[in-house]
C-alpha cells in the first residue's frame, strides 16, 4: 500500500521544481499566510493550556504579547481588551512569519517542506527574542520560559509546514524503496 499522495487536478504533480526555479505563486503566497495564521492559533492555544495549568489562567501570554504597545500595567492575568489586542497582535504576526517562510519552503517535496517549517520556526524564535522583544517587550523576555517557548515554536513550525502542503498542494515526491 503507497502512502504517497496522487496530485489533484492542475497540480504540479511529481516533476515539481527545485526550490530555485521560479517565484512563488499567489497561491503559495497565500498558503503560507492562512497556515502562518492556523499555526499560530494552534501555538496561542498550546500556550494557554500551558499557562492555564502552570499559572492558573489563558491569557497570561496574549497580555505579556499586549504590554509590547500598552506596558507591563496590562500583563496579568485578566481577560481584557489587551488580551484581544495581544491575540490579534499575535494573530498577524503568525500570518506574516507563514508568509516570510515561503520562499524557504515552497515548492519542495512534502517532508522537506515540513522540515524546513520546523527549522524556520526554531530557527526565527531566538533571533525574533533576541534582537526584537528583549527591545519591545522586555517583560514577555522575563516572563516566558525558554522551554516551553521552544516547543510551542516547534509545534507552530510543523503546523505551518503541514498545513502549508495541503493548502499549496505540494506533491509528495519522495523516491520509492526497491
């Protein structure tokens, strides 16, 4: 039984490019955003089971991500207009780290598209700490753990890469075992 996937209709089907042939298309572009975006409410989810059973409430992470435009008064524990500010903040930002992968990850064949997702989203969450948030919000930087930081990036970073391959119809061109 072959687990490989048969292209639909109008897809690019197993003679797919390298990654260097071409630009992405629209519709890669946008794949990249929708699953950015799916990803990130997957990862805002993990993270507020997470904090739910470490601090006692969700919307720890979404407050420390609005105290980044309105200060550290708003990163508590209440549900409030920052909280839905730090999710939408966190919202688009997902979108646009869907879309800045994409030209690192369209038009490969499906498990390289996946590892390549989970190593732009490993890859990106230290750099983005590092150089943006210990300056934008130095109090999500104390606040939040490295490991559980970590994995929620991962899980965002497979996320992305599985969801992107399904939405831009990447083909699964692995070889075949003899």
């Amino acid at each position: 039984m072959s687990t490989r996937r048969a292209p639909r209709a109008g897809s690019r089907g197993t003679d797919a490019p390298s990654v260097h042939a071409g630009r992405p298309t629209r519709r890669e572009w946008w794949a990249g955003g929708i699953a950015g975006a799916t990803a990130g409410a997957v990862m805002a989810l993990a993270m507020m089971l997470y904090a739910t059973v470490t601090v006692g409430s969700p919307w720890v992470n979404p407050n420390l991500i609005a105290a980044m435009w309105l200060g550290p008064h708003v990163a508590g524990t209440r549900l409030s207009g920052a909280t839905l500010l730090g999710f939408g903040t966190h919202m688009i930002t997902s979108a646009l780290m869907g879309v800045v992968a994409v030209p690192w990850i369209y038009r490969l064949p499906t498990w390289r598209s996946l590892l390549a997702a989970l190593a732009y989203a490993l890859a990106s969450y230290p750099l983005v700490f590092a150089a943006v948030m210990s300056w934008a919000d130095p109090i999500m930087v104390q606040r939040t753990g490295l490991a559980p930081m970590a994995a929620a990036h991962a899980l965002f970073g497979l996320v992305l890469g599985a969801l992107y391959v399904r939405i831009a119809d990447v083909p699964d061109t692995l070889p075949r075992r003899s």
